[in-house]
C-alpha cells in the first residue's frame, strides 16, 4: 500500500509541476495551474520525497504485482509519448474523448492491479469498464471545465474540438452507475458500491455546481474506489 501510494503520489506531483511551468509566464491560466505555479517549491519537495519513498518500497513489492504493473507503466509511456503528441490525438478533439478514455481506463487498472495483482488485469471486466467510465467521466468533467484554456494549451482535450457535446461526461458516469449496478444490482460488494456512489456524487455536485464540479472536489469524489479496492483487496 506504501508503495502504491508513493508510486501514484509521485505521479501526481510530478503532473502538477509540468503544468505549473507549461504557461510560462502567461498572465492568466487556470486556477489548478495557477495553484501549482505559486506553490512549486514545496512541489518540488514532496515530489522528491516521494521518489525517494517510492525507490524504497517499490522493491518489497510482489512479483506478481510488479511484472504487470511495468507492463501498464510502459504502456502509458507509449501513449504519452507517441499517440498524446501526434497530429490524430488532436484530430479526435470534439468527435471521440481518445485523451481522457485512456486516462480513466489506465487508472481503473491500476486500482485493480493493486486489488488482485496481476490477476487484477484480466478479472472482473464489468467493474473495471464501470470504473474506467466513472474516471473518464470526472476527467471530462474537468476538460470542460477548462475548455476555454484548452483550446490553446491542449488540443488534445476532448472539449478543446469545435463539434464536442456538453453533456457527454454525465452520459459517462451514468453508464458507469448503469453498469455498476447490473454487475451486482445488490451492491454488495465494495468495489460496486464505490464507484455506484461515487458516480452518483459526482452527478449530483455536476448539476449543483451547474455542469462544473471544481478539480479538487472533483477528485475527492473518486477517493473511495480507489482506497477502498486496494484497502479490502476485493474485485
């Protein structure tokens, strides 16, 4: 659990350090970046505290963890460093979600990798699509909220395209509370509780917040999925 901590943790930071220098010196960005941007320092800190954490654990890890999880790792390098900087990524801005579909279904694996190991790839489909639904669902919430900023800085969003449809992240997490629910109409597994009830959250604060949910809380909303699989080790 340190290790998947650290692992993601280090991640993170070193995702909010990119977008705090990618601006430049530009007088307005988005809040999110903004905040990183006047708090890089202690960015800087936390990221190299984690790295050092995370070469610590990592090691202690299974090997039938590990193997598929270097697997997973390697294949979000390739996405990130060929299809997320080519001319077709950019294409499909507005006509498919290509961006944040990867990214909700590369995180969704990753929680059931750290639930079941490397059995965790291949097991319990319905619930690895409805949590790949619900993460690809916050993330889209999150792209239109910057639609604006993106259609200059980011061009591989999916809100950054002219011919996007507004309403596609609520078709999202409501095809994952959908799927949740027929996988197991009772509920009485964790991991379909999680995601029914973060799917559901996340609707809620959507039309509360008239369409925009905030990135912070927006996140918060998929904490129980994510803690919850690993800390029970359920699928």
């Amino acid at each position: 659990m340190a290790a998947l901590f650290l692992t993601v943790w280090v991640v993170y930071l070193a995702d909010r350090l990119f977008d705090s220098l990618r601006h430049g010196k530009a007088a307005t960005v988005p809040s999110r970046h903004e905040w990183a941007r006047s708090h890089r320092g202690w960015l800087l800190v936390l990221l190299l505290t984690a790295t050092v954490g995370a070469a610590l654990t990592i090691p202690s890890v299974p090997s039938r963890t590990l193997r598929p999880g270097w697997i997973l790792a390697a294949a979000t390098g390739i996405y990130f460093f060929v299809f997320r900087g080519s001319r077709i990524h950019r294409r499909l801005a507005g006509v498919f979600p290509a961006k944040e579909l990867v990214i909700g279904t590369v995180f969704a694996l990753g929680v059931l990798l750290a639930a079941r190991g490397g059995a965790g790839l291949i097991s319990a489909p319905a619930l690895l699509m409805a949590m790949a639904l619900l993460f690809t669902g916050n993330c889209l919430l999150i792209a239109r909220t910057e639609a604006v900023s993106d259609r200059t800085r980011d061009e591989a969003a999916y809100f950054s395209g002219t011919r996007s449809w507004r309403h596609l992240p609520e078709g999202f997490l409501a095809a994952s509370a959908g799927l949740a629910l027929g996988f197991d109409p009772s509920l009485r597994e964790i991991g379909t509780l999680a995601v029914a009830i973060s799917a559901g959250a996340t609707l809620a604060v959507s039309r509360i917040h008239r369409g925009e949910v905030p990135q912070p809380l927006a996140d918060a909303l998929l904490l129980a999925p994510w803690m919850l699989l690993p800390w029970r080790g359920e699928t």
